[in-house]
C-alpha cells in the first residue's frame, strides 16, 4: 500500500496528494472527492477501498486520517451540476475543488483511475489506487464517508426515498420509491432509472 509513496519520495517529493471520489454511480445526490496529504512513512493498519471496509471501519479510519495527515480536502460536485456536464467531468471537478481546499500545495498527485488536464503538478493516475496506494485509500475513506453523512442529511428533507438506507444507489428500493414518487431535486435526471 506504499510503493508509489515510496517511489515517489525516493524521487524527491515532499507532499504526496492521494485523490479518490464516492458517488460516480447513485441515481441521486453529489459526487464527493477527498484529497489526503499523510506524513512520510505513514502507516494506518487495514486501511484499504472504503467500499471494502465496513461502515464502523470507515468512521474509524475517517477520523484517524483527519489526525494524522498534514492536509484534508473535500470538494463537492451537486447534482444538477453532474446532469449539465456529465459525471466523469463532475468527478474531475469534484477532485479540482478538493485539490484547492487543501492547507498545503502537493508536489505529486496519486489519483485513483483518472488524470486531471490543467493541473501543473506531476500526477500518476493508478487503476485500482485506493486498493493499491495508501494515499488514495485515506481519500477514499474521506469522500465515501463525507458523502453517506450527506445522504444521511437529505434524508430528513426527503423522507419517501430513504437515502439513508441506500445512499442514493440505484437499489430495488430506490428504483421502486422512484416509480412511486417521482424523481426529487437531489435526483441526478440524465441517469437510467430516473429519466421517467
């Protein structure tokens, strides 16, 4: 889980910037990214794809990240916004915002899976990053928990579609409170299974 941290330090790099985003695939609600800058050598026992973790584990490395690491953005990307310009340019906006909302400039970037264009800052895009690289992990932790809270919150202001439960994804329940009610301002209208 520190190989690419450690190639890059071996290179020079002080300030090594994992990004990952939650919520490409749900019918409703944001796309969250988080950016982690950990201190060098940092180890965090288990920390791996938050999708892989348990909720409980996730709460636990969320609040353990938030301690150890030098720097933590998040940037979220609305709805509407993701239906006007599409999800994969959302979740490179998403990481953008996440990227400025950092206290410190990171000098190399480990995404998970993508690049970002206009960025000066070397960046290595790694297919399954979060699983692979503990930077992109910590990032991983940070957006999925950043975005079921949010889930969570809208819950209360929309109530019939339990985004509590699912958080948004397109579950049986989700796709059948849909059906019944109608799509919700949270809901994203461009994706299959809202468009009515």
């Amino acid at each position: 889980m520190t190989s690419f941290e450690v190639a890059l330090y071996e290179s020079g790099h002080k300030l090594i910037c994992g990004l990952d985003e939650a919520g490409r695939g749900p019918l409703a609600g944001p796309v969250v990214a988080g950016a982690v800058i950990l201190p060098e050598n940092c180890v965090m026992e288990g920390l791996r794809d938050s999708k892989k973790l348990s909720a409980r584990r996730r709460e636990f490395f969320f609040e353990a990240i938030n301690k150890k690491a030098r720097a933590v953005g998040i940037g979220i990307v609305d709805n509407e916004t993701i239906d006007r310009i599409n999800i994969l340019q959302a979740t490179r906006l998403a990481m953008k915002k996440a990227l400025d909302a950092l206290q410190l400039k990171p000098d190399a970037l480990l995404i998970d899976a993508l690049t970002l264009s206009d960025i000066d800052i070397p960046q290595q895009g790694i297919i399954h990053g979060d699983d692979r690289s503990i930077s992109i992990a910590a990032a991983s932790v940070i957006a999925k928990v950043t975005r079921d809270r949010l889930m969570c919150d809208y819950h209360a202001a929309f109530p019939a579609y339990h985004f509590h439960q699912h958080k948004g994804y397109s579950t049986r329940q989700h796709l059948e409170q849909i059906r019944e009610y109608g799509p919700c301002p949270l809901h994203r209208k461009t994706f299959r299974g809202v468009i009515c």
